[in-house]
C-alpha cells in the first residue's frame, strides 16, 4: 500500500479547500477536466477526464 511517509497528515485543513481548488486548476490547465478533488490529511484524490494530449504520468507530475 502507498501513502505518505509515516501517514504523515501533511494537508492542513486550514488549506485543504483551496489546495483542492488549486489542483483543480492545474487539470484545468492540462485540458483534463476536474469531475472532483478530494481526499484527506494524508492523500489525495483526482477525478479528472484525461486530455489525449497528456499522458497519465505527466499529469501526475504536474
């Protein structure tokens, strides 16, 4: 199983509705439409269509 180290809960949620926001965005930005953002202190998750001008990884990356 992955998560972060020690399940560390590096997403404060003082920041978690606009960090979910600003991952959104970046999708956006890629041509891949955010459906949803989420997730908790320690991960998170993306629901996105994938624009066939990026390849999963790269979208990761960014």
């Amino acid at each position: 199983m992955n998560s972060t180290k020690n399940r560390h809960p590096f997403i404060d949620e003082n920041v978690k509705k606009e960090l979910f926001e600003y991952i959104g965005g970046v999708c956006k930005g890629l041509e891949c439409n955010p459906v949803r953002v989420g997730g908790h202190k320690d991960h998170v998750h993306i629901l996105c269509t994938l624009s066939k001008k990026i390849s999963q990884v790269k979208l990761l990356e960014e």
